[in-house]
C-alpha cells in the first residue's frame, strides 16, 4: 500500500491498534473490503512466552509466535494493507473529523490492544512462564491432567479457579504468594470439601529447568512437588485510548461493544481481551474478524480514503452479506 500524505499524516480507510489474533483478523477482513488499513503492532503480545496455544481447530496445537508470523503474512498479501511497528499513545480527533493515530489519519478506529497479566512475584516465574506456568485454565488445563498442580492467588473467586483445574489435575493446592485469602468461612470450607490444601504463605522460588518444572519452595521452606502453575492475579485491560475517546467500559473495565465490534463512539471498533467474554486465541481472532467486516462495510455510501475504490452504495434495508449490524 502506498497511500498519500496529507498535512498531519497519511490517510487511510481503517488504523488498527493491536498486532495479536484480534488486530490481524480484523485488518485482514478490512482489506478484503479493499479499504486501506495499516496495523500499529507495538509487538508486545500477551502470548509471548507461551510455547504453545491450543483449541484452534485446524491448528491444534500451534506455537502462538507461528500463528501471528502467518497472520502478517497473509495480510500482507493484500495491496492495501500494511504494518507499521509503532506503539501508539494517543488518538485525537482532528477537525474534519479523522482520528490522529501515529503518522495516520483514519477514518475508523479498530482497537485491538489486549489485556497485561499481572504477574505473582515469584523468583524463576519467567523462566518457566508459557511452559509450567500459566493463567489460563480453559488454554492449558489439558495439559494438567493426573499431575500436581498449585494455584497462586489469594481472593475468593480463587474457589472456582482452583475447582476448575480439577476437571483435569490429581492434586491442586492454593498458595496465597504471602497474602491472607480474602474468601469467607464458607470459602475455606468448600476448597476443603474438594480436597485442595489452601497454604497462606510465601511461593518463593520455582525449582527445576524450563519444561521440567519440579516443585514450588514456599517462604517456610516447604517444598510442594508441582508439575504445573496455574496464576490468577489480576488482568488488566489497556484502555487508556479507548477511555480517552470516550467509550464506554463495563464494571471490570473491558470495552463495551455491540454483536458487531462497534463501541459506543462511532466510528470505533473493538475486539479481542480487551472486550467482555471468554479470553481465548480462536475467540480473539473470530471478534476481530467481526469488528473487520463491520468496520469494512461502513463505508457503504461514504467516500474513504483517496487510495481506496468508491465503496458500495449505502443500503437501507436488507441484509447484504449476511454481514453483521
């Protein structure tokens, strides 16, 4: 894509902010609309350290490095895409109405930034984070079936945290990282009735080589033999653009959007972590793909940028594509 210069920077159909599963598919599908798209990849993914990702049929299981090298590639098959490697730290709204994004002016904004684990304090954490470690129980509970697993957390929704990787693991054990657990007698009654130790001390280092995780030394000394590490902490969602757009978040502070990716801004897009709903790879991706349909077909009726086709006349009734909205 060559798209031209104007004052203030380069203007194009779609900026997507976010290089992960949800900002490619949606760039991907902008540009099957061939409007003009560059994705502001700041190449700080949440999967970084994770060996592998799994339950994405077809790609069952796949290093989550490879997906995403794949995903620019295919991408970059479209003349109007582009990639441009820049972390963006704010969007304004010029006054003819454009967002000001980095070096662009877009006519819409798909925001696509994720969500930043909150990591336990741990000594050997990162080494063994995305093989023995994790914080998803839905990616990598699988992986704990008949092993020794310990829990790192201290709030009450640690309960059902803990029960749930029961569905796979011959032991699990809750270790509060030094912090008194926040649950109720009822809490600490029912990890007892399903048989999970809850240990309020200290995880203080990991033993064991990465891929061989072989136990967990608590600040007592006590050595727990553990093959995996399951850690709910806290998530935190990167909304500092969509908040200083105006969008809306829910209670946990996700990004509202409709069935079809728009927020409540017009004219800007969410998908991927940083929207309500399961936190998953294919569930990224599949929203991305959704808010890039949607973002691609607003401009039915209305001139885009000037490297991009006249789009589609507006339609007022019927249901062209099937598409959603």
């Amino acid at each position: 894509m060559t798209p031209r210069g104007r004052a203030g920077g380069v203007e194009v159909d779609v900026v997507v902010v976010g290089g992960g599963p949800a900002g490619l598919a949606a760039a991907l599908w902008v540009a099957r609309y061939r409007r003009s798209v560059v994705v502001l990849d700041s190449q700080d993914y949440r999967s970084a350290a994770t060996e592998l990702s799994h339950g994405y049929l077809g790609r069952d299981p796949q290093p989550p490095a490879d997906l995403l090298a794949k995903g620019r590639e295919e991408l970059l098959a479209y003349s109007t895409a582009a990639i441009d490697h820049q972390n963006v730290t704010q969007i304004a709204v010029g006054p003819d109405g454009l967002f000001d994004v980095g070096n662009y002016r877009a006519h819409r904004i798909v925001l696509a930034c994720g969500v930043i684990d909150e990591l336990p304090p741990v000594e050997g954490l990162e080494e063994h984070y995305g093989a023995s470690v994790f914080h998803c129980t839905a990616c990598d509970g699988y992986e704990a079936r008949d092993r020794d697993v310990v829990a790192l957390g201290w709030d009450r929704h640690l309960v059902g945290f803990a029960a749930t990787l029961l569905n796979w693991a011959r032991s699990v054990t809750v270790v509060t990282t030094g912090r008194s657990f926040e649950g109720d007698a009822d809490c600490r009654k029912e990890l007892a009735t399903l048989g999970i130790e809850l240990i309020e001390d200290e995880a203080a280092a990991l033993k064991g080589s990465r891929g061989d995780l072989k136990a967990l030394v608590l600040g007592s000394g006590r050595e727990l033999p553990v093959s995996l590490v399951f850690f709910s902490i806290a998530h935190h969602p990167r909304t500092d653009l969509a908040v200083s757009l105006g969008c809306q978040l829910d209670d946990e502070g996700y990004v509202v959007v409709d069935h079809s990716g728009r927020t409540s801004v017009p004219d800007v897009f969410a998908a991927g972590d940083l929207t309500p709903g399961l936190q998953l790879v294919q569930v990224a991706a599949a929203s991305g793909a959704v808010a890039g349909v949607t973002a691609g077909m607003s401009f039915h009726g209305e001139t885009g940028a000037p490297t991009s086709p006249e789009p589609a006349p507006a339609v007022e009734t019927g249901d062209s594509d099937n598409a959603p909205g």
